[in-house]
C-alpha cells in the first residue's frame, strides 16, 4: 500500500499541476509522518502491546486509501496521505523485532528470518501497483484507491486473527518466551555502538537513494513512451527483482559477508541506473529486474545486521531507530532530488543519485569492524 504511490504520483502532478519537487512532496508527506511516529509506535507497544497497534495501524492505512478514494482536493488528498504514514508507521518496529525474538538464539537464522519477512513485503510490491497500473485502464485513480483502503480493511482483520497463533506458537518454542511480552522501553544512546551508528548511516543513504529513484522512475519512463500500464508492469519487474534480492542477499550476506555483499550490491544500483537512463524503453524494462535484486536486496542485508550491534535489552528501539532514520531520509530524498530535477532535469539528478549510493562504501566497512555492543 505504501509503494502505489509511485504508480500514482503522475497521475496526481497531471491532475494537480505539481512541478517535480511538489511531487516529491506528495512522497515525503506519507513517509515523513511514517517516520516521525514510528519511535512513539514503540513507545506506545511496550504499554499497549503489539497486537492492537499493529491492527489499528493497518485499519488506518487502509481508511487513509478510502480517504483518499474520495479526496476532490489537493489538501483533502494530502491529509489521507498523512494519515496513511501514520497507520504504516505501526508495522516495521514491532513486526522486526517480533521475528528478530523468535530467533533470539541464533544469529543465521534470524538474518534470514528478517530478509524472508522484508521479501513477504515485496510481495505486496508486486502485486498491488501492478494490479492497480492494469486497473487503471478500465478504472479510475479514485476507485483503485478505494479498493486498496478496503484491502487494508481487510488485512486489520486477519492481522487481529493471527497475530495471537503467531505469538502463542513462538513463545512455546524453547529460547523465545519472551516473544509475545512487551517490549523495553528504555533505549540510552550509549548503549548504540559505532558499528551501528555506521551501520544506521549506511542505511539512510540507502534509503534515500531507493527512494529516489522510485519515486522518479515513472516520469523517467514516461520520457521514453511509456503510459500508465507499462509504468505499473516495470514497477513490478522492479519489485519481482527486489524480492529475489532480499531473499538472495540475505543469503550472500551468510555466505559473502556484509561488507562484500553491500559493495557488490551498491555498486551495482549505480551502474544499472546510469543503464536504465541511457537504454530505451524496453532494454530498460528489461534491466528492471536485475536492479531491483540491487536496490532492495542491501536493506535485507542491513537491517539483519541490526541484532548483532545492539544488546537484546535495546533491539526494539534500535530498530525503530534504525527505520525512522532509513524511511525519514527517504521522505526527504523524494523532495530533494525533485528540486534537483527542476533545476537540471529528472535525468541529471538521477545521475546524482547514481552516484550519492556509493558514499556507503566506507560506511559499511566501519559498520562491520566496529566492536559491536
């Protein structure tokens, strides 16, 4: 639900005559609220419980689509982006840190865990803008939304069904009690070690480079030919290559370690989308793919090193740490880089983006050589 956005966003710059950066904006007003709240979310958990919030998270995500189904303004719509953030700002703290606990024990197993749920969410990815890109032919922008609000509707009630056999079913597994009770509050800052703070910083511009480019790509094809069909498909190639990537990096970063894995893979987004600005429409749908192996593959690889740098008493914190900084500089990316493309143009400033992702090389070599906690 997070990522139809970025099928819709041209949609919206032709509706509401956005300039680029305004479009960007649009981005940044969904992912900002996310990212601001998701500290708070953890807060409210340890008092609450996980259960409620991540439900009530999910049925807000989806009344913001239905909202939004019926938004005639400009302001109207950007208020049910804001409170989609909102609900979405519930799931990735407390899912994380949920499956990072049911591993406690061992450390292979709880990387590939946490790259096996970041990939569950790549299914969405390619279901959902792909659906709504074809939609969109027979539909309008305003039904497709409304449709998504309900899915969301729909998904709090099976979030309220199964959330209680997922916990139960691992609090009973020897090492993992403490799965289902709530998590800690109490998160000092000495306790985040240098390999963290590398790590964190080497995930915001990550982020901000994944951002980036998604939220451009669209206007990126459209210079090529491309119509709102053929943006939803290249979306979902993008985002069927994400989900291998996940689950293969997760794999590489067993294997290859995690400095290896992250050069390889940041490396390689640089390269493919200097590619796809220069190829034609349908040699750049075809690299689709193999970029999203290595645009979404480093999160897995990331945010699965998180449990090895913090002590267990701080996880849940350090993981919304950590993804309040990662979804935050990717709600500021969208607006900074569509600034950069009013002053020289969507493909210039991609190039920019192209060559931001490398900053992360050294990054990640301090993240892995610094002591961990």
């Amino acid at each position: 639900m997070s990522d139809l956005i970025y099928v819709l966003l041209p949609i919206w710059q032709s509706q509401f005559a956005l300039s680029y950066a305004a479009a960007g904006l649009m981005r940044a007003m969904y992912s900002g609220v996310m990212a601001t709240f998701q500290m708070l979310a953890s807060r409210i958990a340890a008092r609450i419980g996980r259960k409620g919030l991540l439900v009530a998270g999910m049925a807000m995500s989806g009344l913001a689509y239905l909202i939004a189904g019926q938004a005639g303004t400009l302001a109207a719509l950007l208020l049910a982006l804001m409170l989609g953030g909102l609900g979405a700002s519930t799931q990735h703290p407390l899912a994380s840190s949920l499956v990072a606990q049911a591993h406690e024990d061992d450390k292979d197993a709880s990387r590939m865990a946490l790259a096996t749920y970041n990939f569950a969410g790549d299914i969405g990815k390619m279901l959902v803008p792909a659906a709504v890109g074809l939609a969109l032919g027979w539909f309008s922008w305003q039904h497709c939304a409304s449709a998504t609000g309900l899915l969301g509707l729909g998904m709090a009630g099976l979030l309220a069904w199964l959330i209680p056999t997922l916990t139960t079913t691992t609090a009973q597994r020897p090492g993992t009690a403490g799965v289902a009770a709530t998590p800690s509050v109490a998160a000092p800052a000495q306790s985040y070690s240098v390999g963290f703070k590398a790590l964190l910083c080497t995930a915001v511009i990550d982020s901000a480079t994944r951002m980036g480019f998604l939220t451009f790509l669209p206007f990126v094809l459209q210079t090529k030919g491309a119509n709102t069909a053929t943006t939803g498909i290249a979306l979902t190639l993008l985002f069927v290559g994400g989900a291998v990537g996940k689950l293969v990096c997760g794999y590489l970063g067993r294997r290859l370690g995690m400095v290896k894995t992250v050069w390889l893979t940041e490396a390689a987004t640089a390269v493919i989308i200097l590619a796809v600005l220069v190829l034609p429409l349908q040699l750049a749908l075809a690299t689709l793919p193999l970029l999203g192996v290595a645009l979404n593959g480093t999160s897995s690889v990331l945010y699965g090193s998180v449990p090895e740098l913090v002590p267990a008493s701080v996880r849940e914190r350090a993981f919304a740490l950590f993804y309040t900084g990662t979804i935050g500089a990717g709600s500021i990316a969208p607006v900074a880089f569509g600034w950069l493309g009013d002053q020289i143009t969507i493909p210039h400033a991609m190039q920019c983006v192209a060559a931001f992702v490398c900053l992360t090389l050294p990054l990640v070599w301090i993240a892995n050589k610094s002591p961990t906690h």
